[in-house]
C-alpha cells in the first residue's frame, strides 16, 4: 500500500510502498478515506516532539472504511463507517479502569507512537473505532477526532451547565469548537476572546460575544457585560501567560478556568482576588476520551455542532503536497483544516 511517512526528524516526508499492515483478533482493518493534517504533525516532522519510531506515518485524525474485522470483533463489521480515536490504551491499569484511559500507563498514540493514517489502510484495536453516520463525511469526521474533542473534554471538565456564561480565549480550532459545543451543552452567552478580526467575526456567527483584546482589556469587557460578575466557566486554549491569567481573573463566584493550552512559563495568580474570595477552581484538562466522542458525533449529525466549514481543503494521498501543507501550517496560514482524502 502507499503510505506517506516521516523517515527522518526534520526532513520532508515521502511516500513509500509498505505492506498492508495485519490485524489480530480484537482488531479491525481500516481502509482509509480521510485523514487531517494537524499542526502537531508539523511539530513532529520538526522534531519537537519525540516520536515512538522511525520511519512512521503520521496522521491522528483518520476515518474510513471497515475493511476487515478479527475473531473477536463485535461492535463494528465489514464496510462500517467509522472514525478512530487516536489513542491505544491497555484496558486494564487503573487509569483505563477508571475512565482516564489518557493516562493510561501503555498508551500509544496513532501517528505519533505507531502508523498513522497518511496511508492507504490502517490497523487498531476494534474498541477505538467509532461508528459514523452517513450524515457525517469521511473528512469531517477525521477531524472530529481531535481539536473538536479536545474543546468537549475541556467544556467537560468545566461541568459547563444549562444557563451558565462561557468565555473562550483563543479563537482557533479548539476556540471555534469550544464555542459551539458550549452552546450545544446550555451556555446562555459565549464570549470569544481573540485580537483578529476576521476570527471574531466567525464566532459572531456562532452566536458569541466578541471581545476584541487588541481594543481593550478583555477581563474589564467580560465584567462590563456581565454586569461586574464574571463568567461560570472560562477556557484558554492559547498557551500565553497573559490569556491564562486573564482567564482565570475573568471568573465569577464559583467558577470554573480550564487551561488547555501549553506554555513553558509559570502562572502567576493574587490567591485571595482570583481563587479564595471567589471559591474559584484552575483545572487542566488533557486531551480527550473514548466515552466523550459518541456525544460529540451525535452533536454534529444533528446539526448542533456544525462541522460543514471545518475543512477549508481537500488533497491527495501525495508527499510533495502534504509537505506543502506541513510548511504552511509551520508559517501560520489562514486555513482552518487541510485534509487527505482517498476516494473509494
């Protein structure tokens, strides 16, 4: 089969002709018809990232095709749709037994441990294949698989509840899913905290309240429209040191700052004036679970999450041009979401 794969840190990828890959009893073989190109493909190809071997194919946002299933198998069957979520865990420590698989002491990653899905077919664990309704396509349901199920595990982990106020700082793929998917769990107002235009104007679309953090300070503009009491929940899904103390100065009693994104500097909060006096918590929240993607499909095959405008393009299973994405994702583009797509 094709598979284009990293063979060297911080060389391009290339495409070579490797066997299908064999699957055991508990496991299906995928064919693959969608595949998205994450920024974190990019920083693996940099070599920011150590990856579980080299060569590897990369791709974490994969859905396709049952093209055969093991012994074992019963909860999908040949010519299923289905999407995958991306991380292997063992079932049986206490962390997959508990429901935080995340943590799970064995997991792997597809893509990044083991091949992924910038291939003709692939291979996992039956538990990991998720069915997808024919409501949703191939390269919308990739890419279901990661940003979108972050920003549900964050809301999650926020307990986000029917009538209450969300702020979202950042305004990128998490941010634009967060804001729906708040929505889609009750929140009465959405605040979207960003300092370009052109993405605010998104979210207005998606029904949150704009707060342009290039004109004013986006804390004092969330109180003033708030009428000085803050929001319930507030999720930082930049990274920067300035948004995540922004986030948290921004809650109400009670509530709730979930930080998603990743920064090397420490945060720095007054204890009394932004945690103490408010009864407010700080959560992390780190990557997603399988029992969370279920929900989140159904959203978006009923329309609640609206993933028509995620993928702004489609290209082949070619090297030359997923490097091509690759580097553009490394320069910053405005594309929200590249993905490959193999036709059946």
């Amino acid at each position: 089969m094709k598979a284009v794969r990293m063979v060297e840190t911080g060389k391009a990828l290339e495409l070579q002709h490797i066997p299908i890959p064999s699957a055991g009893e508990e496991d299906v073989l995928v064919r693959v018809r969608a595949a998205g190109i994450c920024h974190s493909d990019a920083h693996y190809r940099a070599g920011r990232s150590s990856m579980g071997r080299l060569p590897i194919t990369l791709g974490h946002e994969v859905a396709g095709e049952v093209e055969w299933v093991g012994a074992k198998v019963t909860n999908v069957k040949a010519g299923d749709r289905v999407c995958l979520h991306y991380n292997i865990s063992c079932g049986n420590c206490y962390y997959c037994k508990t429901g935080k698989e995340q943590f799970c002491t064995t997991v792997k990653m597809i893509g990044h441990h083991i091949d992924g899905g910038y291939a003709e077919y692939i291979a996992i664990p039956a538990q990991n294949a998720i069915p997808l309704p024919e409501e949703i396509s191939f390269e919308e349901g990739a890419t279901l698989m990661c940003a979108s199920a972050t920003a549900l595990h964050a809301l999650c982990r926020g307990r986000v509840k029917d009538g209450e106020t969300v702020a979202v700082f950042g305004v990128g793929g998490l941010g634009l899913s967060a804001i729906q998917l708040a929505k889609a769990l009750g929140a009465v107002e959405v605040y979207a905290v960003d300092i370009k235009q052109d993405k605010l104007e998104l979210a207005s679309e998606y029904g949150a309240i704009p707060v342009d953090a290039s004109r004013s300070d986006a804390v004092e503009e969330i109180r003033r429209s708030t009428q000085g009491k803050g929001v319930d929940v507030a999720l930082e899904m930049i990274g920067l040191p300035v948004t995540m103390k922004q986030t948290i100065e921004s809650l109400g009693v009670l509530g709730r700052a979930v930080i998603v994104g990743l920064s090397p500097t420490s945060l720095e909060v007054h204890p009394y004036h932004t945690l103490i006096g408010y009864e407010a918590e700080v959560i992390g929240s780190n990557d997603h679970l399988l029992q969370e993607l279920p929900l989140l499909i159904d959203m978006a095959r009923r329309k609640v999450f609206d993933t028509s405008r995620v993928v702004s393009r489609r290209i082949p299973l070619e090297a030359e041009i997923i490097n091509q994405r690759l580097d553009d994702l490394e320069n910053f583009t405005d594309d929200v979401r590249a993905v490959i797509v193999q036709e059946a």
